[in-house]
C-alpha cells in the first residue's frame, strides 16, 4: 500500500491516470475507515442517528450502508431508524 506522503504527491500529480489512482485508493481507505469507526460506534452504543449527524448523512442512509454489514448480532436494534 502506497504512504500518505506517496497518495498525496500522487493526487496532485499532472499525470491523470497516476492521480486517479491515488483518488481511488484513497477513497477506499476512508470506507475502511468509516466501516471501523461506525462498527466502534454502534459497540459503544451509539445510535444510527447519532452516528448520522456526525458523518452528515441520514440515519437511514448510514443504517442501509453498514447495517448488513455488522450483522444483526452486533446491532442493538433497529429501533432508531
């Protein structure tokens, strides 16, 4: 995986093959990261709507996107959406 350092010169390149590349690499990070903390938020029980208002979405938007994804054994419920 390329470093920050790398993805940033990258994205700024003038070349746009090599910046669409650091684009799309690193708009696969910020989903694993927001799949991380959504996952850390819902174990320390936060609601979808709490969640919602951080990321700036809808509770229902954030719900449809990482619900299935934690699985109903790790949700508290679907109460709040």
């Amino acid at each position: 995986m390329a470093t920050r350092d790398d993805l940033i010169s990258d994205g700024t390149s003038r070349d746009p093959a090599v910046g669409l590349r650091a684009v799309a690499a690193l708009r696969r990070l910020v989903e694993q990261l927001e799949d991380l903390q959504v996952e850390n938020a819902r174990r320390l029980g936060w609601s979808w709507a709490e969640i919602a208002a951080v990321v700036g979405v809808s509770k229902q938007a954030v719900h449809k996107k990482h619900a299935g994804r934690l699985g109903r054994s790790k949700d508290r419920g679907d109460s709040d959406v």
